[in-house]
C-alpha cells in the first residue's frame, strides 16, 4: 500500500541513546546499528543458537513490512522463516501450537493496531495454557513481535499503542524496547523466556535510534528498569518511544527550572519494576509518568495507585500523567493529540512549583 511504502522509505535524523544497563551477555564487540537493524541480529543469534525457533508472520520471507528479518530467510531456509496468510488471529493460534509442542515460536504481527483479532488466542490461549493444564504444558516458548506507537502520518489504525490492554493479563509478559542496544537484548530474554511475551517494537525508531550495540549473543533481564538519569527533584517514568520525548522534556526542565529529574525506563510493562520506581519516588517526592496510550486505564493508571499506596507518606505533589487523549487516534490532529516534551514539561514544572497551601 502506499501507506506501507511511506513507512518505509520515510527518512529519520540519526538519535543516539544512552542509557545504563545490565547485561547477561557473552557478547564483546560494539557496532553501530539503528534499532531494527538489532532487531534482525537478535532473531539471527536466536535462530542460530535454538534448532527449534522459527520465524513467521506476513511477509517476513521478503524482510516484513520495516525490514526486520531481511536475509533471515536464504540463511536460514524457509521452513524456518515464512509468510503467512493474512490472519492475525491465526498466527496467534499457529504460535500457541508450535510453541505447546516445544517449538520457539517467534511471530509477527504487522502493526499493533492488527493485534486485535488475535487477542483471544493470546490472553484465552498462550495466557491460561500452563495454568488450565495444571503446569503440566505450556507455550512459554511463543513471543509476538509487533510495531506500536504514532509514527507521524499513520492515523488511527497505524499508531496506537495497545500495551495496557495486555498488561490486565496474568500468564502474559509485555515488554517494550526503546532503543537498538535494549530492544535486541530484551528481544533475545524475551524469546529465550518460559512464559508467552509480547514484544512492542516503536516503529518510528527503526531507523531514527542509532547506537553503539554489543555484537553476538546477550540479554537483558525482563522485569526490570533501567534509570536513564539520576535526578533528586522529581521522577519521570516512561516506556518505548516515549523515553526519548522525555529526555528533552527533562532537558528543558533542568535547563529553565535548575531542576535535577530522574528518569527511568520501564522496559518490561508485565511485570513491572515497582522497586526501582518506588525507590525513587521516595527519594525525590514527585513524579510524572507518561505514555502515548490513552489516559483512562492506561498503565500509567496502574503506576500511579501503586506510588499512592506505598509512596504516599513521602508524596509532596500530585502524580502528573501525562498521555494521550481519550479519543481515537487523530490524523490530522497528531501533534496536538501526542504527549510531547512541552506538554511533559508543564507538567514537571506544575509538580516541582506545588505548594500545599
């Protein structure tokens, strides 16, 4: 379509990432790759190193919509990397299969927006099949990568970002990349985890987040943050893309206000990392938290009865959220419907300037 040419062939500036991390790796070499660059090295290091773990979704054969398993297939054949037919729901149900008879099951859904069909075999099916079998099978070996987020032009059915709708589900884990250096580590835990993961990929960093990204085999441990920045005044939590929007939000603030802000990078949205977050609220009083998703129910919702209920002693403003509005996603309305660096920005500098009289 030419949606999907446009997606493509759309030029990104070059972003650099520098977050800190804690790797499992045996991986030594650094090289620069964008991020779905270390998307296709993370399926490659996952295909060579399990005989089991097969590639498949629609039109992955060729390389997929962004490109992510380009060559895959003529190294690695196609019995292992293969297109399927135009069907969200069975892709889903193809995985659960393969992965209940002990295959590694690495699907792809298009776009995020498409997940929808596929829902009940996820949260009915991958979900519940270790409990309602009494441990006795399951399909951890199954993750689903999918593209999620605003990319600029895509309108209400190529931007939205559908995490929360997961996160309500025992059995799933939902883990969100943000960069080249954590999306192919967290991919890699991800595919190698006993439990059924869905993977949101930001799809308007594919090719605007470049960095220095360890060659060969790691991972990165899901269910755990990462702290981006360490700050005393206030912490900003985020996920996926939207850790980038925060960086300048960040910037400006401590630029204009003389502010020290904390960052944290979730990572993994199921579970999530209370520890880290509740650690930092308790040191610095104040927090915003932020995602493009919608404000009701969105998992910033989650968070933030979290903060209250262990937090509230040390709270010395109200928890800001600042997301997307409770519409669907509007075309022509983008920029004023995303939740940019000015509007996070305002909502730290109303935190920080809170007065309780």
């Amino acid at each position: 379509t030419m949606l999907t040419r446009a997606l493509i062939k759309r030029k990104k500036p070059k972003r650099t990432v520098n977050n800190n991390r804690c790797f499992h790796q045996t991986a030594t070499h650094m090289k620069e790759m964008n991020l779905f660059t270390a998307l296709n090295e993370g399926m490659d290091v996952a295909l060579e190193t399990d005989n089991k773990a097969v590639i498949f979704g629609e039109d992955v054969g060729f390389g997929g919509v962004f490109r992510c398993t380009t060559g895959l297939r003529e190294k690695y054949g196609k019995e292992r990397v293969f297109n399927t037919p135009l069907s969200e729901q069975g892709i889903a149900a193809f995985g659960v299969g393969l992965a209940a008879a002990g295959h590694t099951a690495i699907a792809e859904i298009q776009f995020a927006d498409y997940i929808f069909p596929a829902f009940d075999q996820i949260v009915n099916e991958a979900a519940k099949y270790r409990y309602r079998s009494g441990n006795q099978f399951d399909v951890g070996g199954l993750t689903i990568r999918t593209p999620y987020g605003f990319v600029g032009h895509g309108g209400l059915y190529h931007s939205q970002s559908p995490e929360a709708y997961f996160s309500h589900t025992p059995g799933l884990k939902v883990v969100m990349a943000s960069s080249p250096t954590d999306a192919k580590g967290l991919l890699l835990a991800s595919i190698r985890d006993k439990n059924p993961v869905v993977f949101f990929e930001p799809k308007r960093l594919y090719r605007a987040a470049v960095e220095d990204v360890p060659e060969g085999d790691y991972e990165i441990e899901l269910g755990k943050a990462s702290i981006v920045r360490e700050g005393t005044d206030l912490t900003i939590v985020g996920w996926g893309a939207q850790i980038h929007v925060l960086e300048e939000a960040l910037n400006m603030a401590e630029k204009d206000l003389g502010i020290s802000c904390e960052l944290i990078n979730l990572r993994t949205v199921l579970p999530w990392d209370q520890e880290t977050v509740i650690n930092s609220v308790k040191k610095t009083g104040k927090v915003v938290i932020s995602h493009e998703a919608p404000k009701t129910s969105g998992f910033a919702a989650e968070i933030t009865s979290v903060i209250q209920e262990k937090c509230f002693p040390y709270l010395e403003a109200p928890i800001e959220r600042v997301c997307g509005y409770d519409t669907p996603f509007p075309l022509i309305f983008e920029k004023l419907y995303n939740p940019d660096k000015y509007k996070n920005y305002e909502a730290i500098k109303r935190s920080i300037e809170y007065d309780f009289k």
